[in-house]
C-alpha cells in the first residue's frame, strides 16, 4: 500500500479531514498532497476536542512528520493558504506546485455577485468556478507568479514519483464529493471541476498505474449544501428529530440530509475504482456507538447497517467512524 488516494463518495462533506488524518497517524507517509478543487472544501479534524478547519493545508497535517503539498490542478488563495500555513505552523514542511492556479479576489467577487452561481448553483462563494473558467480561458494567474509564494514552491509530480520510486507511502487527499463532479455529478447542479480519484490522482501528477488503493469516503446519513437534486433527502424537522443535523464548515450553511444511498454509493464506487470503503458517522445509526475503537463493541443495528452498505459499494468497508474526534474510529485494514 503505497500510493492511497482518499475521495468522497457522496456530495462532500463525508468526513474525509478525519480519515485522512487517521490514516496519517497510522500508515506514516512521506508525503500527503491535496488533490480536488480548491478553497471550497472544508476539513473538519478534531484533535483532543480541539477542532481545526482546513480549506487549503491537507487534512493530514495532524501526522507531523509528513511533507504537505498541493498539487498542480487545485486552485489556490494565497490568503487563505498562507493563513493556514502561520495558524497550523506547517511552514519548513508545506509545499504548493509552481502550476497551481491563483483565485484573486475578482474571482471570488464574481463568483458572489453572480445571480447563476450564487442563486441558482448556491456556491461557496470561494471564487473557485470563476478561477477554474479563467484557468480554461488561460487568463489565470499560477503560484510561480506570486512572490509571497516563492517559498512554498515545489514540482510536486516530481516529488510524490520520487517517493513512490523509494518506496515511501504517499496519500493523495481529495476533496468535495462525487455528486458534486462537474462530469459525473448532478449537473448543473456541481463543482468547477472533476471530483473522482483519476482526477486526485491527476491533480498530483500521479499516472493511474500507480495508485494502489482507492479509499472512498461514504456517511450513513449523505448530506449536501447548496441547490441539485437529492434523491434520499428528508426534511430538516426529521433530522433535527433524529438528532442529526448539520452546518457547513465553509458556509456554515445548514446541510440538506439524506438517508443511505445504496445505488448512489455503488455508482460511485465504480467510477472511483473503490478497493476499500470507509463510512462515517455510525453513530448516528445507533448513537450507542459513540466513540467505539472495536468492531465487536458496534450494536446489531450497526453492523446490520455496514453489511448492507458494503454489499451496496462492493468491495469491503475497512474503516468505521463512530464520532467526531480522531480517535473514534474502528480500523479493520489488514483484516479482511
Ligand atoms: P463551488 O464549488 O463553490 O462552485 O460550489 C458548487 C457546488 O458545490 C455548491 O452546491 C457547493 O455547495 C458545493 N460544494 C463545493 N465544495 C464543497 C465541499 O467541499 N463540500 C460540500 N459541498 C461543496
Ligand atoms: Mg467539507
């Protein structure tokens, strides 16, 4: 398990921060690079209660011995990155590809002043579409033309090959979800850009014979912010009813809620070429859950619930979430 490429499943939002930077704690990379959009994602890790939101760093931040990067296809905001960079204090380890593209503030104007894109699409309001559609126009700005990135600037296709070559563990991190693709999600209603793994992938510069594994990023309860088709939704009372409501990390937009998606999470899993699924938020089937670290502390109802999804994604689940800290978490990689 050298190169692992972690994506959402469902419409972002999925948890992928935490698993992530679980993974980083236990597999030890050499290297942890943000494949996905942009700005736009919102990681929630919550360390010894302590919860931090990253829009730019990788989630994997928390596993301090790593070297963070951003690939070349993700859009960056130098204000956002470097705020990051001095709050999370990654600067000696932190490293940006020289290609990436720049959201100016223009961008990020257009994108909250536009009735299409605000109204209609309901974005975050981060100027990524506007950046992505001045990067096709090849108007856009890239990192090596600002000199308060000089700093952070890397080949990062180069150095995640490199560490393939010798051997090291990367983890290619993705953001937002597949529902929100621009090709494969519920058009219009999408993202500026791809969200599978063959795009994390190359975002980074990784070719597809050198992934190894395909972690995909499934909630029990699906959630989406902003407009589109929802087919499992129900409504906000249900869920505050049920005890699972949701606001966004970026927006702090209430999150619409859905139940399990069983045909959603099977087309996605093929498309992403799933080799394990993780699923979060278990306890939230059976709040009784909480915090388990042991696949035989899960109630009936749990488990009854994680052999239907896997049957619906089609390859096994190996990674339980059972709580917001990064220590709930049930790992069964090298297991099944
Ligand atoms: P944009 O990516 O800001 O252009 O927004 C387009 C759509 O994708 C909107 O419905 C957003 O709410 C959604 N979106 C973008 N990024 C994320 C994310 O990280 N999580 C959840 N939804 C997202
Ligand atoms: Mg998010």
């Amino acid at each position: 398990m050298s190169c692992t490429v972690i994506v959402g499943g469902f419409f972002g939002d999925e948890g992928k921060g935490k698993i992530v930077a679980h993974i980083a704690m236990k597999d030890r990379p050499a290297i942890i690079s943000r494949g996905g959009v942009g700005p736009n994602a919102g990681h929630t890790v919550t360390v010894d209660t302590r919860a931090y939101g990253v829009r730019m760093v990788p989630s994997g931040f928390v596993y301090p011995d790593a070297k963070l990067m951003i690939g070349a296809g993700v859009l960056l905001d130098p204000k956002v990155f470097l705020q990051e960079v001095g709050a999370l204090q990654v600067k000696g380890r932190m490293f940006v590809d020289f290609r990436c593209g720049i959201i100016d503030e223009e961008h990020i104007q257009r994108d909250r002043k536009s009735e299409h894109l605000h109204s209609k699409i309901g974005t975050t309001g981060t100027g990524c579409g506007p950046a992505n559609a001045d990067r096709v126009l090849r108007l856009a700005r890239q990192a090596r033309d600002l000199p308060e990135l000089k700093d952070f600037l890397a080949d990062v296709p180069f150095e995640v090959n490199s560490a393939l070559d010798a051997g090291e563990r990367v983890i290619l991190e993705g953001s937002q979800g597949f529902g929100i693709s621009l090709y494969y999600g519920t058009y219009p209603y999408v993202t500026s850009k791809d969200t599978s793994a063959s795009q994390v992938a190359a975002d980074n510069g990784v070719g597809p014979t050198r992934v190894d594994e395909v972690i995909v990023v499934f909630k029990a309860f699906p959630t989406r912010v902003g407009e589109g088709p929802f087919n499992t939704e129900i409504s906000q009372e249900k869920s505050r009813e049920m005890g699972i409501e949701e606001f966004g990390t970026v927006t702090r937009r209430p999150r619409r809620i859905g139940m399990w998606d069983g045909g959603m999470a099977r087309y996605s899993a093929m498309v992403n070429g799933c080799t394990q699924a993780a699923i979060t938020g278990i306890d939230h089937v059976d709040p009784k859950c909480y915090g388990a670290t042991e696949y035989r502390r899960l109630t009936e109802k749990a488990k009854a619930f994680i052999e239907a999804a896997e049957k619906d994604i089609g390859v096994p689940v190996t990674i339980i979430s059972t709580g917001p800290e990064l220590g709930h978490i049930i790992d069964l990689r090298g297991e099944v």
